[in-house]
C-alpha cells in the first residue's frame, strides 16, 4: 500500500540515537553508525523522531510500504525489552549503551588494598554545583571563566581529568542523550550573553549520542549572539584523546 512512512538520509545522519529514543515504536536502530528504519511495518509514519534529529536527517514522506502492524510492534518491543535485561544492553540499539570492559592497570588488583599518598593527584574543581541543570545561570564563578562543557562520562574514562582538563576552568557537566537538549540550550544562551566568557571547551566522548553536545552549544552560541572561542576534544571509551 502507499502511505507515509519516516525517510532517513544517512549523508547527514550522525548516529546520535535521540530519534532512536523519540520513536515510541522501536522502528529506528542505531546500524554502522546510522539511524535506520529497521521494517516498515514497524513506523507508524507520524514523525515522533523529526523533531528530535539535530541534523534534519529524518523526514515524512510517501511511498509503497508495508502497512503499520501495531501487533508487530507490540512482539517486537516484548522481544527488545526482554534481550536487553539478558545482556544488560538498552533496548534502544544505540552503540553508548554497549557493555565493554577494559583490561586493569598491571598490579591494580595488588595495589588496591595498599595506603598511599596522592599530594600530586589534588582535585582542580573550584566550585558547586557542576551538573548543567543545577549551576545557576548568575552563578559567580561563570564570570569572564574558561568553560569546560563536559560529557558526564568523560571523567570516569579519561584518568587525568583533573590535571589536563579541569584545571583553572569552570565545569559544566552533562549528558546530551538523557537531559533535555532545548533547555541546555536555553540555559547556555543565557549564560554566554551575561557571562562574558574567555572560552568554551567541549569535552565529549567518542559514542554517537554524545555528538549532541557540540551541536547543543554550537546552538547557544548562536541565540546568544557571542563570539566565543570554542575547542572540541573527543575521548575515547578506553581513556584515549581522538582529536
């Protein structure tokens, strides 16, 4: 039958995940790193997920597809949810959600238990709160600051944090997948026009959904009408810099 059914372009999908999330249905999966309509029978074609790409990848359009089977969805969400408490993954597909684990540091095991002393390993964090949606947009140390935007997961991968990253900035930490990216933008768009920042500094990891954050301030920036010297530095999952 022809009917409208939700078209994705994989040249300007980046493999975020938020329409991954925004369809209801579970019709979109995150495949070699693009968003993609896994069985037509399975989009309802009311396009839940456009307003959710930051890319404009997604659009309604027409065509011949298989109808909508609403007892197809209702299997194949049974099926997603129950796989993914046997692997621990998110139903979702989205490639942050996959389990890795990583070999220890030789003689970590041996070492734990043992005192030691960390006086060059002092913390660089120099005020309160830090998560986005708590630091008040007046907050004092956001004057004339260098600003780390930072992916929440950042600093569990990356082990010198504090020394190469957080030292003499002002952090801002987040999670671009799970928080509301209309009012990270909101927020930061008021900041950026009172703050008078030196700089911005985005810290993101190297997972798909995480791309969300540049996009986020990059959007800021423009509502706010500021010039403001940004730097993006993507981390990979095993604690590596990638660029």
């Amino acid at each position: 039958m022809k009917r409208k059914i939700i078209e994705i372009d994989e040249n300007l999908c980046d493999g975020c995940g938020n329409c991954v999330l925004a369809c209801a249905e579970g019709a979109i999966q995150i495949i070699d790193g693009k968003a993609k309509v896994i069985a037509d029978k399975y989009c309802d074609g009311l396009g839940a997920c456009i307003g959710d790409c930051p890319q404009d990848a997604l659009k309604i359009i027409e065509r011949e597809a298989d109808e909508f089977d609403e007892k197809a969805v209702e299997e194949m969400l049974k099926d997603s949810k129950s796989n993914s408490v046997e692997t621990g993954t998110l139903a979702c597909g989205c490639p942050s959600s996959v389990i890795q684990t990583f070999p220890m540091a030789k003689g970590s095991c041996e070492e734990a238990n043992k005192p030691v002393t960390q006086s060059n390993t002092e913390s660089s964090l120099g005020h309160w709160p830090v998560q986005i949606k708590l630091v008040p947009v007046g907050a004092p140390f956001l004057k004339n600051a260098d600003l780390l935007v930072t992916a929440d997961c950042v600093p569990v991968a990356y082990p010198s944090f504090h020394a190469d990253f957080l030292k003499n900035k002002v952090v801002m930490l987040g999670c671009p997948k799970f928080d509301n990216a209309d009012e990270y933008v909101e927020k930061f768009a008021e900041i950026f026009r009172t703050a008078d920042l030196k700089s911005i500094t985005i810290l993101i990891m190297e997972v798909p959904c995480c791309s969300a954050m540049p996009v986020i301030v990059q959007k800021a920036i423009d509502l706010s009408g500021k010039d403001i010297p940004t730097k993006k530095i993507v981390i990979s999952s095993q604690g590596e810099i990638l660029s």
